[in-house]
C-alpha cells in the first residue's frame, strides 16, 4: 500500500498518536560561521552535492549529510 505523500501512510486525524516529525534538512554556504561537536568552531569553505567542507584553523575536514554534530552560529 502506497500513499500519496510517498512511503509513509496517511496520519488520521483520530489517531492517538502523533504524526512523525518531518527531518530538518541544514543547508550550509560558503563563508557561514559554524560549530562542531568535535572539532569546535570554523568556516565553510566548499559546499558541493554531496558535503561541506570546513576550516577548523588547524586542518580542513569534509562532513556530509545529516549534519548532526554540525551547527550555524
């Protein structure tokens, strides 16, 4: 059984149950100010398809999707 919003089916309005939270998706440019849980504080450089790429200071590392650990400042 497929529904018309893709896998997922139809939430009923009568349901005790709540409607599963939608993902944010995080969309990053070049030159946005950013944290990591990790590697702490640094800069987006390069933003491609499939990653961003960011300048921690002492090393440049690519981090791709879902951004987890990765926050706008």
């Amino acid at each position: 059984m497929t529904s018309s919003s893709g896998s997922r089916p139809k939430h009923l309005k009568s349901s005790p149950f709540k409607p599963a939270a939608e993902a944010e998706i995080k969309v990053f440019d070049v030159d946005d100010r950013v944290s990591h849980d990790m590697y702490g504080l640094g800069k987006v450089v390069k933003v491609d398809s499939h990653a961003v790429t960011v300048d921690f200071g002492s090393q440049a590392y690519r981090i791709t999707p879902p951004f987890a650990k990765l926050h706008h400042l």
